[in-house]
C-alpha cells in the first residue's frame, strides 16, 4: 500500500490555485499567467505561489 504524504503534489496544488482564479472569472490561461507574474514579483517558486493562494482561500495564512 502507498504512504500518502502530507503535502500536495505540485500539480495538484497549481491546480487549485488555477481553480481558484477561474472561480473569480479569470481564464485558464491568463490565471496561470497570472500565477507565474505573483511567483516572479515574491522571488518564491511557482508552487510556492500558488501554495499560498490556496491557503489564502483556505483562511490558512498567518
């Protein structure tokens, strides 16, 4: 049986950031595009960026 890890897997949580912008109206394309300019402009990877607006939306952030 295979363990299951804590964290998400990196595509899981760019996933679910890209669903969380395309809740707000933003398409696919223009969300990860959006994601990629917040990574940049923090120096945090991809992931990372998304990571946090899925914690945001989770009200995880502290």
């Amino acid at each position: 049986m295979p363990v299951r890890t804590a964290t998400p897997l990196v595509t899981d949580v760019v996933g679910l950031a890209l669903e969380v912008l395309a809740a707000q109206g933003v398409n696919r394309t223009a969300a990860h595009a959006a994601l990629a300019s917040m990574a940049r402009e923090r120096g945090v990877p991809l992931a990372r960026c998304a990571a946090l607006v899925v914690a945001a939306v989770d009200r995880r952030v502290g």
